[in-house]
DNA sequence: AATTTTATGTCAGCCTTGTTGACATATCTC
DNA sequence: GAGATATGTCAACAAGGCTGACATAAAATT
C-alpha cells in the first residue's frame, strides 16, 4: 500500500509516517528496559526476605495487609489476582510466623479482616525504604516533573477497567 | 522528638524536612504502580503464550534470541539471570519446535550461536507488538520528553553494575 | 424457618520455572 | 599433553502458580 488515497495523503503526513513506523516498530527499548528494571527491583527485597524463610508471594501479601488494615481476603485475591489456594498458602504462613494477624468481621463475620502485627509492620516498611531507596536514587537526577510522568505512564499501563480501582488503592479514596 | 536540636534547626530547613520525608515515608505510589503495570503488562503475551505451549520463560528466551542473533549460551545466561539448567530446559523446547536454531560457533567451536527462525521471529514480533501496542498507549496522552524521561527512570532503576551492559544491549554498541 | 448464596478454609495433585550438585564432552589455550 | 572453558545432561528439590472438590459458618432471600 504504498500509495495513499489521495485525499488521506495530504493530510498530516507526518502524524501518518509516525504512525507507519509505530506499527511496525516495537517500542524495543522501553519493552527490554522495563523488564531489567523490574528484575533489579525486585531483587533488593529477595534477599532480606531469605532471612525470614519468605518469597516474593510473602512480600506482596504483606505489603498490602500493612498498606491497608482490614484488608479482606477477597479483596486481597482481586489485588494479587491469584486464587485463594495460593494466597492462603502464603498467608497461613505469615500469620503463623505472626506478622498478619486475622481478624473476625464486625459488619459480617464471615469476612477475615487482615492486620500486620507490629512484627509484619517493621518488615514491610524495612522492605519499602529499601525499595524506595532504588527509587529515589532514579529519580534524583530527574526533573521535578518527572516523577508526575512516570506515575502516569504507570497507571496508563494498567488494564483500563483496573485503572480506577488501583488508583483508589494507591493514591486513597479522598483524592478525586 | 518534636523540639529539634537548636544547632539543626534553623540550618536549610527546607532541605532537611524534604530529606526527613523521604527518609521515612516510602514512596508506596511508585512502589504500587509498579507492580500493578508490570502484572498487566506480562499478561498480554501470556494468553498467547499458552497457545503455542509456551510461558514467560520461553517469551524471554524467544525475545532476547530474536533480537540478537548469534547470542551465545553464556550471554544469554547473564541477560535473564539464571541457571544454565533451567535455561535449558525452555530452550530445548524451543529448539525442538523450531522457533530457534543453534549454530555451533565459528571462531570458537565450543559456542553455540543462537538464532531465531522465521517462525520464531514471526512470535517474537507478535509478542513485541503486542506489548509495544500497550506501551504506546500509555505513551499517547504523554508530553513528547516524557518518553526519555521514562526510559532514564528505567535505566537508573537498574544495578549500576550492570547498567552499562544494559544499555549496550538494548540500545546498541554503535550508540554511546 | 428453610433455603440459597457468599466468604473463607482445606485437601490433593499437577505444572512451570527456579535452584543445587555431579558429571560428560568437545574445544580452546598454554 | 594439561588445564581451562563452553556447553549439555541427569537427578532431586523448592516456590508459587493452577484446578477441582468439598466443608463450614454466616448472611441474604424467600
């Protein structure tokens, strides 16, 4: 197809050849830098967990019990999008070892409102700092703006009918 | 401890309340986000995967034989971190189905030169596409810097061992 | 009050993909 | 020829996904 219909050719032949090369041309760099930058950031993590008997499975868990108080188990399998086999694997763990505690429902009792103990509130901030560290030291030669276009290409990344969801995760209810 | 020490007080106090912030507070945004787009970001070529028979392992093998040919078993080890055993394992696979070829090495007859076929090719630029279609979309309500930004956030993410290595593989040899 | 639905827990077994350790072979280097 | 190097392979194990089936308690519905 190398000659147009005329009357799309004239019209923003730029925008058009950018387009051509974007269809054919995998976006190489960001596809390979996202997956190294992913395997480094995990890896910090990795090794403090190790002393705990812990994986990554442990971590995610963990991290968003503590991040949310009262989290539930449903609500926690639709965060990891794994089944229930899986997470309570992990889970009992972490509540034997005593770093999520497991609360009855007030509202309905059938609900498990999950808490960190003190104990799964120190490894869960330990493992943050550390992976906030990496961050920081991303973002310092940055520019201010940075960090606001980072976010955005992040959440944009996200499944569309997951966007609101996460964003009320992360970012709270509050902000609109 | 809300009465500082007189000494440190009225030293930059902007400075040190910033360094106070970031030192406590972990940056759960960046944090989160991360997690959330490189789950959904992984999942498209999955559900294509699974009709070939294939997991993550193989897409990872398949991606990085395809885009440079002639990558030996040593390089490749060091690229996905991993054991040779379990490098194996998804390469043999591969090479018995046809979507790549091993060459015995010319200079060094002990290496073995990986190349990917044209069906592997094909899948290879499928999965890129398809990922790339995901990244562009991300990348379309973005300023025209942001993209730099975004691949130099990436970048610095990475062990700073290991970053020159990086940015030599994906972005070539020829460009310094 | 009886029934159905929902939230969770649990058992059993399977798959992928990572690991370690040991050993074999071909080839290159000294 | 001796030793180092690149790769292949066998065996066993672990983490963390998965499915399917079934159990229980509590809520919701009829």
């Amino acid at each position: 197809m190398p000659d147009a219909i005329p009357a799309f050719k004239p019209q923003a032949p730029e925008q058009s050849l950018d387009k051509d090369i974007l269809a054919e041309m995998p976006a190489y760099d960001l596809i390979e830098l996202f997956f190294f930058a992913y395997r480094d950031f995990v890896s910090d993590p990795d090794r403090i967990l190790d002393e705990y008997g812990f994986g990554r499975a442990h971590h995610r868990v963990l991290h968003f019990v503590s991040r949310q108080p009262g989290l539930t188990i449903a609500e926690l399998l639709d965060i990891l999008r794994i089944t229930k086999q899986s997470l309570n694997r992990v889970l009992k763990e972490l509540i034997e070892k005593n770093f999520i505690e497991s609360r009855t429902g007030t509202a309905d009792r059938r609900q498990r409102l999950l808490h960190a103990t003190p104990q799964g509130h120190d490894l869960a901030l330990k493992l943050a700092k550390l992976q906030t560290r990496r961050i920081m030291r991303a973002l310092s030669g940055a520019e201010p703006q940075a960090k606001e276009a980072i976010s955005q290409y992040l959440l944009c990344l996200i499944d569309p009918d997951d966007r609101e969801h996460v964003k009320h995760l992360v970012f709270g209810p509050d902000k609109t």
